[in-house]
C-alpha cells in the first residue's frame, strides 16, 4: 500500500471508528480528524507499539480535545490501525 492509501486509510478510521467527538457521518466532517493521521502513520511506519498508537490518541482526546479519556476505544482503534496497516505490507 501506497502512503497515500495508507494516510486514506487512517483517515478514514479515525473518522468512523474512533471519532471522540461525534461528528461520524455528518456531512463537511470527514476531514475533523485529518490533522492526527499523519502523525498516525508515522507512527505505523515505525513499528510503534500499539499502546503507543493508544496513548496518542487519547492524548488528543484529553489534550487537544478536552474531552475524557476512552482507553479501551483508542486501544481497539490503535488495534485496527495496526492490523490493516500490516495487511498493506
């Protein structure tokens, strides 16, 4: 997979199946999350564990978002990202 399919990819799953802040499906929201998939596939590209893909996002969701945490959420998105990643490969 190309790094572009693979920024697409992340994208996509960060919109639809993390999404902290609910904009899932709504219509000009696609890109909320855009911003955090590179940093995702870096990330990836590096073999990063995926507690450390975990911790990232919730980082985000406390930090950036100012939301409360959802550990097992990011660690099952992390989970995902990780797994289709490899299947690129």
């Amino acid at each position: 997979m190309s790094s572009i399919a693979d920024l697409q990819m992340i994208q996509i799953i960060l919109h639809w199946a993390w999404d902290p802040i609910g904009v899932r499906g709504i219509e000009g929201a696609s890109d909320e999350y855009d911003m955090y998939a590179l940093q995702v596939l870096k990330l990836l590209e590096t073999d990063a564990p995926t507690d450390e893909i975990a911790n990232y996002l919730t980082a985000i969701v406390c930090d950036r978002i100012g939301l409360p945490s959802n550990p097992d959420r990011d660690s099952d998105v992390a989970t995902m990202l990780s797994q289709l990643y490899a299947i690129g490969r």
